[in-house]
C-alpha cells in the first residue's frame, strides 16, 4: 500500500509539473504570435494606501504593469508576494510597474500595513474594496497575477500560486520587453 501512494505521488507531481511546462509553452507561442489573442485592459482606477489615485491610463505611459491580487488571510498570498517584490526589483529599471492590489475590502483595511511590515514588502498597494478588477479581469482565485502591455493589452493572466511560478512571469516579462526594444526605432 505504501508503494502504490508514493507510486500516485510521483505520478501526481509530474503531471502537476507537465501541466506547468505545456501552460508556460502555449503562454510563449501565443505571446510570439504579436499578442493577437490577447485581452483588451479595460480603464483601472483605485486609491492606493497612502491616500492618492492610481490610474492604469497614466501608469502605462510610464510602461508595462504588473498586477497581484491578495489579501492579508490568504496562506498562498503570503508566499506570492515576497517573489513578486523580487520581480518588481528586478524589473524597475526596466520600466515595469509592479501593484499589489489589496483585495480584503473596507473591514480589514487595518490589517494591510501590518502585512506590509511584517513580511518587509516594497510593493506600491492598490486598495480594491469591492473586488471591481477581480471582475473586471474575470478572475475567481486570489493570488491573481496579470501582465499588461503598454498597448492596454492583458499579455498573461495566472491565478493561484505554487513555487517557480514567477519563473513563467519573468518569460513573460522578457517576451514583452524584447518585443517592446525590437519595435523601438534604432
């Protein structure tokens, strides 16, 4: 009996890991096809937690932006959102914009900065009190991550998180900002 659940557990993990690996190469073919298929962005506009306006319009001037859902109760949120600072420090100098937006609502507002603190977060937190991107970008799970184009296209779209995750937003983030350079008049 132990040989037949570990047998199921190996077999489990690589299919989790060959789902993983299709799902990351029909991302790049797609995203190499000049992101055809990809989603329009609609217009955003949130209080940030520091008491100013964000405006999606205004920041894609600046260019690309990445988004992340969560919210302080959530256990895989906890593990996202230190990767996700990683790709925000590791594509500032690039010209991408990283938000994390807070998806609690007005009951938990108190808690965000405590968040913040305790895990050492940098992010720029975007307040959602009705959960508007969420629908907006037809997203059912939290953690949430979306890419969007300078062009006000939604170039990637994961929801939930495991380990290695932010690998496949890295790719993507490269494909977008190799594109964006190759357009660019020398």
């Amino acid at each position: 009996m132990y040989m037949v659940t570990k047998k199921r557990s190996y077999s489990a993990l690589s299919s989790i890991y060959t789902r993983r690996l299709v799902g990351l190469l029909i991302a790049v073919v797609l995203f190499g096809r000049g992101l055809a298929s990809a989603e329009e962005a609609l217009q955003v506009i949130l209080p940030n937690l520091e008491g100013g306006i964000f405006s999606l319009e205004e920041e894609l001037k600046k260019g690309p932006v990445v988004f992340d859902l969560w919210a302080t109760w959530c256990k895989p949120c906890i593990k996202a959102l230190p990767k996700i600072q990683e790709v925000a420090d590791a594509y500032s100098e690039r010209g991408v914009s990283v938000f994390a937006i807070n998806v609690d609502g007005p009951r938990n507002e108190a808690k965000i900065r405590p968040f913040i603190k305790r895990y050492k977060l940098r992010l720029p937190v975007l307040l959602d009190k009705t959960n508007e991107v969420a629908k907006q970008f037809h997203l059912v799970a939290i953690p949430s991550t979306l890419v969007i184009s300078t062009e006000g296209k939604v170039v990637y779209r994961h929801q939930g998180y495991r380990p290695g995750d932010e690998e496949a937003l890295k790719a993507v983030l490269d494909q977008l900002l190799d594109t964006k350079k190759a357009r660019q008049p020398e």
